[in-house]
C-alpha cells in the first residue's frame, strides 16, 4: 500500500467524538435553507477566500464536516475544502511550514464556514454544551473567515498525531490548558499553539484545535456555500 492510501486509511479508522442532536439534522438543514445571517453595521475587509491546498498542496485536509465522522454522525458540507481570508490563509502556511521543520505539518479539519451551519451547529447542540459551538446571534469567527480547526501530522508517516482529547469532543480534556493526556501529547499540544501564535493567531479558551486569527473582527460574517466559491490553483 502507498504512503497515500495509509493515510487515508489511518484517517478513516481514527476515532471520532458525537452527540445525539437535540432535532434531527435533515429538519434543521432545511430550516436553516431559508434564514439569513445577523445584520452587521460598520465597515468590513473584503472578503477573499483562499482555499488552504491551493497555496501550499502539503497542507492535509481531514475535513470532518463532509463525513459522517464529526460530532453530529452525519455529513454537513457536501464538498472536502477549506479556506480562510487570505491574510489568515497565508498564516497558516508560514506556521505549517515552521512546523515542517520539526517534522511536522497541519492537518485541516475545517477553516471558513457558512453561517448557516453554525445555526444547525447550535440548534443541535444540547444548552449543556454550548460553550462548544459559536451563537449563530453573533456570528462564528468561522463564518468569518477567521477562525481554523486543525492539528498536526507527521510528515513521515503522514499519521495524525495523538493530541490530549479528540477533535470537537465536549468535555474539559479539550481545554488548551488541560493537564491530563500524555507528556508527549500535551508537547504536541504545545508546539502547535506556538506556531500558530507566532503568525498572529490564539488559541479558542474551550479547544485546543481552534486558532483564531488576530483580525477577524475585520470581516463580515458570511454565507456563501463551497459550491459557489470558484476552485483555485496553486
């Protein structure tokens, strides 16, 4: 088998955290067709989308949302892209390319998000859990653009490294500041918040995954589906 096709099968059998939703999935995609984000007033950067594979191909992708293997047991996003604004984009590339250096990369779970998955998202989402999930009320750093769910890979084998909880799981062991896991998980932890940091982004106070960039303030919250953003070469 090929270093490619190990990779996609260490990705596939890798575990993943779910809840059982509040209202079924189907029903609130459907509602959520038809409502339209918080209106904002003041004045915003042009949004500029750029998909994360086209400026540097070795960054992976692993993105939850377009599988059943995500929080929610079924897939939301009928395209496996991600993206951010560009200033944010090209961060992230400088900080996977430090990160090469130690012999490691990023690994993308999900970048840009359309606001009305932020609203399935929450609706879904047991009250109990929604220091979790963003307020669709005030819009996701998501939405905006701005924000990057991710951890790292190791560029030999191509693998996920363990981290000290999994992705999306709802429990204190996410927190970027949880003491328990492994001393080398928790390195790991560690050496991916630093290279983000360097490039102008911080950590989300409830999960280790989540980097928001420093000017996400600066951009409008957005709801344009994948399908609509043009594919962009490298």
């Amino acid at each position: 088998m090929n270093s490619a096709l190990i990779w996609v099968a260490l990705l596939q059998a890798a575990a993943f955290f779910r809840i059982e939703p509040v209202r079924p999935v189907a029903e609130l995609r459907a509602q959520a067709q038809g409502l339209k984000p918080p209106a904002e007033a003041g004045q915003f950067l042009e949004t500029d989308l750029a998909e994360l594979t086209a400026l540097d191909s070795t960054v992976h992708l692993d993105i939850r949302y377009a599988s059943n293997r995500n929080f929610l047991a079924t897939p939301i996003y009928t395209q496996a892209r991600a993206f951010l604004q560009r200033p944010a984009a090209e961060g992230l590339v400088r900080a996977h390319r430090r990160l090469n250096q130690a012999g490691y990369g990023i690994l993308v779970h999900d970048g840009y998000r359309p606001w009305w998955v932020t609203w399935v998202f929450w609706e879904a989402t047991p009250a109990a859990q929604h220091d979790f999930v963003a307020d669709p009320a005030k819009g996701s750093r998501h939405n905006r653009g701005c924000a990057a769910d991710i951890t790292l890979y190791d560029l030999k084998t191509g693998a996920a490294v363990e981290m000290p909880s999994l992705y999306d799981e709802m429990s204190e062991r996410a927190y970027p500041d949880y003491p328990g896991g492994t001393a080398e998980q928790r390195r790991l932890r560690g050496l991916l918040r630093d290279a983000m940091e360097k490039e102008g982004f911080q950590v989300y106070e409830y999960e280790w995954w989540h980097f928001d960039y420093k000017d996400w303030r600066r951009y409008r919250v957005a709801n344009v589906n994948f399908e609509a953003i043009p594919r962009q070469a490298r």
